[in-house]
C-alpha cells in the first residue's frame, strides 16, 4: 500500500519552509507531520528553522519520530526566547535572520514550502529570485494543503501575463497536493537552465 517511503529516491538534503504558528488550523501542522515522516522514511536529510512550536515542531517531530536527521538554523535571538527545537540531530545558532536563509539553502537539493506567514513567503520568494537568476537550479515545490497556494500561484501567473516575468518562468516551482504528491515531485526532478540569467529580463 501507499505510505512513507513508498516513492525512493537517493538520499537528498531538503530545505522545509514552515510556520511556527500554533492558532493556524490543525490540518495544517498534520500536513508537515506527515511530510516529516514521508522525508525520513525515504532517507532525506531536513534542514528546516530549526523552531519548536506549529509546523515547525510538526515537521521536526515527525522526521524524528520516524529516525530521521533533522537539522535546525535558528538565529541566536530566538534560541534565547526558547524557540528551539531540543531534540533535533543538529541545532546551528547564527546570528541574523540573512544568515539563517542562507544556511538552510547551503547544499540544499530541494526546497519544500508548507504554508505559512510572511517570514515563510520571504524565504519562498528568496528561492525562487534565485532560481530565476540561475543561482539555485533545484526544484521549489508548494505544499497546497487547504488550497492555501493557490492565490499566490494566480498571483505569479499574473505577474507572467504583465510581462513583469518570462513564461518560462512558470517551472521555477511546482505547486503539489499534499506530502505524498511532494515525494513523488522529488523523484521526477526539476531541470533549469543554468543560463536563466538569460531570460530573467522580459
């Protein structure tokens, strides 16, 4: 039957976007639960920010529960206000917000955004700017759980049809279902030009 692990690939470092929230609704944290355990059991490293509380915990606890390695980012500022995940594989402690971003995209593979609020929006858009300027050629997948992507995907095409984007730039991401539509996403793969400097400008 269908369930973690079913889809196997090689081994590959993914960087989670996610929430902290825990007001959001319960569908939401189940949804980064299961992704935790779907990426653990096919073998996958997460690198996540390395929070606690809402999806974060979720993603973490799940991952870990199913013997994953979990590894944490957390700027300094919040490990002091206890937002830090105690019982992850790896917990680095940066000093800003800019160094974290970048620490979790380091040797990332994958990127995974589950929804969340406006620091998870900045990351997402953070990739997909340099996966437009070529710098980050790996796939960017939207985990769609209660439909919560979908307006910003209508806002991205939208962005295509005023020219502010090329229409190539459509396959920067891909916007999945649920955790086991992004496993399967993960196997496929994702090819982008290493030239997308090219038709950056429109």
């Amino acid at each position: 039957p269908d369930g973690p692990g079913a889809v196997i690939l090689p081994a590959m470092r993914i960087c989670v976007y996610c929430a902290s929230s825990n007001s959001c609704d319960p569908e939401y944290h189940a949804a980064a639960r299961e992704l935790g355990v779907r990426l653990a059991a096919a073998g996958h490293q997460i690198v996540y920010g390395g929070g606690a509380r809402g999806s974060m915990g979720a993603l973490a606890d799940g991952a870990l529960g199913a013997g994953g390695q979990v590894h944490g980012v957390l700027p300094h500022f919040m490990n002091e206000i206890e937002w830090g995940h105690r019982g992850l594989s790896g917990l680095e402690l940066v000093d800003d917000m800019r160094t974290r971003k970048h620490r979790m995209l380091e040797r990332a593979d994958a990127v995974i955004a589950l929804p969340g609020g406006s620091g998870t929006l900045e990351e997402l858009f953070e990739a997909l700017t340099l996966k437009r300027l070529g710098l980050l050629p790996i796939p960017i997948l939207l985990v769609d759980t209660r439909g919560f992507y979908t307006q910003l995907e209508a806002l991205l095409v939208r962005c295509v049809e005023e020219r502010f984007m090329a229409r190539e730039h459509l396959a920067m991401w891909r916007r999945v279902a649920d955790p086991e539509a992004a496993l399967a996403a993960l196997a496929e793969g994702s090819s982008w030009p290493a030239d997308a400097l090219r038709f950056a400008a429109t």
